[in-house]
C-alpha cells in the first residue's frame, strides 16, 4: 500500500549529506521489504542504526503446540488466563500466552498493566487488536496512542514498546505473521489507493505525527527471529537508544486503523465472509464484524448458513455486543471460538429462527481465516471449554 507521509527533518534528495546544526552528519536507514523492490521508508538517525554492544538469548514464552485431535469445534475463555494478580506485573511482550498458531500466523494474548521492554519482531508484521483499555505503543518511527478498537500495525522489525495508560488494563489481542500484512489487493488501484468500494481509506490510517528522538545509553532490545530450528529470541544491548530518529519519510511505517471505522457491506440476503475482509497476510485474512444492518429480503434468514471451509480454519474473537448466531453456547466477550477446516458449523440451535424478521445486529468481533490448520498454543489448552465442542447436539440425543 503505497502511502507516502514524511516526519521530522528529512534532506531534500535521498541518499544525500543530512547535518545537524553542528556540522554532524546524520546516519541514513532504509527499512524496507521485499529486497529493495517494495515498499520502503528512510530514517535518519544521530547515532548508527547498526550498533551493538551484547548479545545473549531471551528465552522466548511457551512457543509449543498441539494439533486439534480429535479435530472438533473449540471455545476459548481468554478472559480467564490472566487475573489481576497477574495482569497487574505483565507486559504486552513478554507476558503475552500463545492460543493457536501455524507456519504462517501465531495469536496470542495478553492483558497489562506495566510498560514492556523494547522488542522488534523480524520473523513478520505483528497486528496487535486492543480489546479494552488503552496504551501508547512507542516506536521508532514516532509514538502512536491505541484505544479499544483500535488495530496497530507494527511493519516487520520495527522496535518498538508498549505503554499501557488510564485505569484499565490494555487486552491485547495479537496476529503475528510470517509475512506482510497488507489491505487486500481487491480494495486498491494498480497504484495503490484505495478505491471507492473499499470499506475504509486512507484517513482511517493514522501514522505517527512527530519523532519521539528518546536518550538513553546500554538499552535493552528484545528481538524475535527465524532459525532452521524454529522461531527463537535474542536480547541486544545496544550502546545509545534506538528511538534517536529526527526525521523519515516514505510508505513503509506503523499506523492504527479503529475497527470502528469499519464500513460494511450488506445485502438483502446473507453475505458471505469475504465482505467483512480488512487485511491479509500469506495464508490468512483479518475480518471485522461490526454493527450493523442485516439482510432485508422479505424471506431472508440473517445468521449464517451452516459451511464448511473445506480449505480453512476460522477463528473468530469476540469483542463487543451480542453475537446472535452463538446465543446459547456459553460465548461472551473474550471468547474464541475455533471452528477448523473439515468440520461444517454454523448457528447454534434455535439462532436461526430467532433471527429472522432481525433488521439489525449489535455485535463485534475479529475473525481470522487460514489455509493451513492452526494448532492449539499453550494458553487455548488453559481455557477450554470443554462443553462447547457438543453444543449443537444436546438434546437431539435421549
């Protein structure tokens, strides 16, 4: 997505001398994707970008898991992992638990209440959804504020910490890729804008508005990379803080996106999921359900119909509102539910009656889409509901 903004003091030609008032140059960065052939941004910072003065392992949290066999439907209680004895000294980075992962996407969670250390993630972008409460993510680029609703891109290796703020803990809700992720290409130009059709545009995006130009000497950075062995951890130590940038320009940054700015498309019979799309990444996509108003045929049945994704699992987090096809299984807020490839699912008993004549509905939620099947992370194995997976047959057995 092809989005240019410039920050802070940036010379008028790239690649070219860039001083300070005493005469000292300034150190260029270009952090950019796809082997200098996508899209990029320039940094200009006082000190070298590069510097290090240590190097040890940072012990990653649990990363294991366990695939879904017997493969059945799944609720997850979220809201369970973390009590406030425990929310109350964790940090969106290290204390974050896995719930369900694959070779392209992990999602974890976390609830805070403590800033957390500074970290960079060079294994793929991170979209980080606050469910409630509020934080500064503080980055390299410039500081962005988050609030419930709010997804926060953070592009690939950009360092970065969080800042949890207010009375209210940040729940944190986090899709970390192994690649990009982007708008899907259907909503843009050949060059990059967004089109008329699209459910957003680009003054839902808001990027950081000034350098932060933080001091600071023998900083701690906390970075998550790829081995042959799998996904590790290294702990820098690097000489001067990295947040020393005066001035960038370019399309590659971090920005935030309220899924409350979130247009739906409706029709007069039940839409498909592909029109609740907001990003994707290799293997998976990101959709909103947001408030609404639904399906105006005069014969119309508002809920879904029962599918099988025959070639994907579908994730969905609950977030806000009332969700009418799930009334009835124990779903709240903080749940997930866990609907794999290969298994049809749909309304729970009774939703679909209820529904009709329903002209609109009041509810929120994150649903992720994947191609290859997710496996249980070791917080989904902490919060189960044991029941869930049995709720459309009860009853129907004597």
């Amino acid at each position: 997505m092809a989005f240019y903004r410039s920050l802070g003091t940036i010379p008028p030609k790239r690649h070219t001398q860039h001083r300070n008032e005493q005469g000292a140059l300034y150190y260029e960065e270009l952090m950019g994707e796809e082997g200098f052939s996508s899209d990029s941004s320039l940094l200009y910072h006082r000190n070298i970008p590069s510097a290090i003065i240590d190097a040890t392992v940072w012990d990653l949290p649990d990363q294991t898991t366990t695939p879904n066999h017997p493969l059945k439907p799944r609720h997850l209680k979220l809201h369970d992992l973390f009590p406030e004895e425990v929310w109350s000294s964790t940090d969106v980075v290290t204390g974050r638990r896995l719930i369900l992962g694959n070779a392209d996407v992990r999602i974890s969670y976390v609830v805070s209440a403590t800033p957390s250390p500074l970290y960079r993630n060079v294994v793929g972008d991170e979209m980080v959804y606050v469910e409630s409460g509020s934080a500064t993510a503080e980055t390299v680029f410039g500081a962005l504020e988050a609030k419930a609703g709010d997804y926060v891109l953070l592009p690939m290796a950009t360092t970065h910490r969080w800042v949890p703020n207010g009375d209210e803990p940040l729940r944190a809700y986090t899709m970390e890729a192994n690649s990009h992720i982007v708008p899907p290409k259907r909503y843009l130009s050949r060059f990059g804008q967004f089109l008329e059709n699209a459910p957003f545009c680009e003054r839902d995006l808001h990027g950081p508005t000034a350098p932060l130009e933080a001091e600071g000497e023998d900083v701690e950075v906390l970075v998550k990379h790829r081995t042959s062995k799998g996904i590790v951890g290294t702990r820098y130590v690097v000489p001067t803080h990295p947040f020393d940038v005066v001035g960038w320009d370019g399309c590659l940054y971090p920005y935030t996106f309220s899924i409350h700015d979130f247009e739906p498309l409706t029709g007069r019979i039940h839409q498909p999921p592909p029109v609740h799309q907001a990003f994707e990444g290799h293997n998976f996509v990101i959709c909103n359900f947001v408030p609404r108003k639904v399906d105006y045929h005069p014969d119309s049945i508002p809920v879904p119909y029962y599918h099988s994704n025959v070639d994907s699992d579908e994730i969905m987090f609950y977030c806000g509102g009332d969700y009418e096809a799930r009334k009835g299984s124990g779903i709240a807020q903080g749940s997930i539910s866990v609907h794999p490839g290969g298994h049809a699912h749909g309304p729970q008993p009774g939703a679909v009656e209820r529904s009709i004549g329903v002209d609109y509905f009041d509810e929120l939620a994150v649903m992720v889409d994947t191609f290859r099947p997710l496996e249980l992370g070791e917080g989904a194995l902490a919060c189960e509901d044991p029941e869930y997976a049995w709720s459309w047959g009860r009853g129907l057995k004597k």
